[in-house]
C-alpha cells in the first residue's frame, strides 16, 4: 500500500490526478487530500470499491479514515 496525494484542484476520481508521496500533508475536512491504496504498474493509485465507499463516507462525515485524508482546500 502507498499513499497518493490529491493535486490541487485535482478530480479526485481520476488516477492521473495523484502523485504518490511518502506521507501526505493534509489538514481539514470537506475535500480529498489523499488516499493509501496499491500502486498499478504506472505508479497510480488503484480505486478499488472499498476505497470509493471510504472516500464517500469520509466526505459525508467530513472526517478522515485509515485510507483516505481530508484537507480544507480542493
């Protein structure tokens, strides 16, 4: 597992808007800031239907989870 964070103003559903990181930086709540998911053979983030529904309630509690990190900003 690896965490890939969120480029600014990124879509949060598109694997080509991530960079993988070593930790991510992220702060607040309301919009994705990055997720820990395995890596595809490109080095972007595998969206698997577990992690979908994390993100999905993380956005509706506006509360980060074990694989998905809230920021205040898109």
């Amino acid at each position: 597992m690896a965490w890939f964070q969120l480029l600014a103003n990124g879509d949060a559903t598109d694997p080509n808007d991530y960079n993988q990181v070593t930790s991510p930086g992220c702060s607040g709540a309301n919009h994705i800031c990055a997720i820990q998911t395995s890596p595809d053979v490109n080095n972007k983030p595998v969206f698997t239907t577990s992690l979908r529904n994390e993100m999905i309630t993380a956005l509706n509690t506006n509360s980060s989870s074990t694989n998905v990190q809230l920021r205040t900003n898109p």
